[in-house]
C-alpha cells in the first residue's frame, strides 16, 4: 500500500507545489484526503477502478478548491465524500453554480457521508476526532489490511491529534508555522508541535504537509523545518509534491 502526496502547500499554490491532498493507494478502495489543488494530479498516480472516499479534513477553501476539477475524472465505482458533522450543505453551497459544477451533475454517482452516523458502513475501519481550529476540524485515522495511516490537519496541538497518533504506521500533519511559532488564535502546528504529536503517540513515522505557501517560499525552508522535527522525531520526513511512501 502508497500514499501519495499531490498537494502539500497550505493557503495557496507556488513553486513549491500546490495546495494540500493525498491519496492512500488501497487494494480495494482510493482514500483521499482532503481536496486542495493537488487533487488534480490523482489520476497520474492511482487508478480509480475502485470505490473512491474522500476525507475532507475542514471546509476552508485550501483544502477544498481542487474540486472544481474533479469532473476531469472517471470515478468508475463513485466517489463518497466524508466529512465533519453537518458538512455537507455547506459544501454543496460551493458545488453549485454559479461557482462551479453542482455535485448532482457530475458523471459519476457522488454520495455524502457524514461520519458521526455512517462511519460503520465503509470498507475499512476509521476512527475521526475533533481537532483544534478555528473552523470544525476532523482529524482521521485509518485501519487498512493491518497498516494505520493517521491524518491531522489543521489544528493546535491536542490530545485527539495524540490519540490518533498512538501506534500509527504513517502519521500524516499540517506544519503551516516555522519553528517556534504559535498563534492561539488561530491554530496551526510548527515542526516541533507536530513531532511532539508523534514522540507522544509512537507514530511509526511522520510527513509534515501543509507549508504554509507564505512562510514556506523555498524547498529549502521545508528541509530546514525537517531537521527541527526530526530533534523531537527523527524520523520525519518534509513531503513534497509528487512524494510516494510504501507502508
């Protein structure tokens, strides 16, 4: 089993690559999370003969732009879109004209999950959490074939972020700060946060997502966040677009 990293900036897309989604490539499901620009890229990496889900982490425009493009794609067994409670309303408001085209129109099936209630009908097992942020924010942990692959987007450091951590094979997070920085009023994880998250949960390992495009302008500001990490978790990996993990 793969993860691919599409998109890996935060806020919007640069040189460094574009806004933030992954896909856990499954034997018998395509797991998305969340749908910034780099959504765009899916069909270069995965096959999508498969059921598709898609884990959308929170509703701020970042993580979910890129689908104003996913009419480009065939999903031939559907795609369902999961997320926090009472997401979907709110979402189709976006899906709709005139903004883009409305998830009734799409050509192929497109259902909406609301995890609190439907958590149990999907193939494979997975657990989601409230995080901190400054908008309702899921974080998701995943149970596939005996691997786990924990998601933690934007948030401040909390206990739910350890807790789906605890034993993860890949744990996946936002690091939209540099190092030392905080904001309580607006929460986001810096390289240091995000590998204490790790250290506490005994994470296998982890890929720092989600650079915020601003304070993050060169590769080489991600390189520098990974050598901070890896203080706390030395095995960290800065991801970048394109990046392919085997777990």
């Amino acid at each position: 089993m793969k993860v691919v990293f599409l998109g890996t900036n935060g806020w919007y897309d640069t040189d460094t690559g574009n806004t933030v989604s992954m896909v856990i490539d499954a034997p018998d499901a395509v797991i998305i999370l969340d749908a910034g620009y780099g959504l765009a890229k899916l069909d270069r990496y995965v096959s999508l003969d498969r059921p598709a889900f898609l884990f959308l982490s929170h509703l701020h425009l970042d993580h979910i732009v890129g689908l104003h493009v996913v009419t480009s794609f065939d999903f031939a067994q559907g795609l369902s879109i999961c997320g926090p409670d009472g997401f979907a309303p709110i979402l189709n408001r976006v899906l709709d004209v005139p903004f883009t085209v409305p998830a009734r129109d799409f050509n192929f099936e497109v259902t909406f999950m609301d995890l609190s209630r439907e958590a149990g009908s999907l193939p494979f097992k997975v657990k989601a959490l409230p995080l901190v942020h400054s908008v309702p924010t899921s974080g998701y942990r995943f149970e596939i074939h005996g691997k786990t692959v924990t998601y933690v987007g934007d948030t401040g450091y909390c206990e739910n972020a350890v807790e789906l951590a605890r034993n993860t094979d890949l744990l996946i997070t936002e690091c939209a700060y540099r190092s030392g920085q905080e904001n309580p009023a607006w929460p986001h994880l810096n390289p240091e946060t995000a590998a204490l998250i790790a250290k506490e949960g005994d994470a296998g390992q982890l890929a720092l997502v989600h650079f915020d495009a601003r304070m993050y302008p060169t590769l080489a500001h991600r390189r520098a966040a990974e050598a901070s990490a890896r203080k706390v978790f030395p095995r960290t990996t800065a991801a970048m677009d394109g990046m392919v993990l085997e777990i």
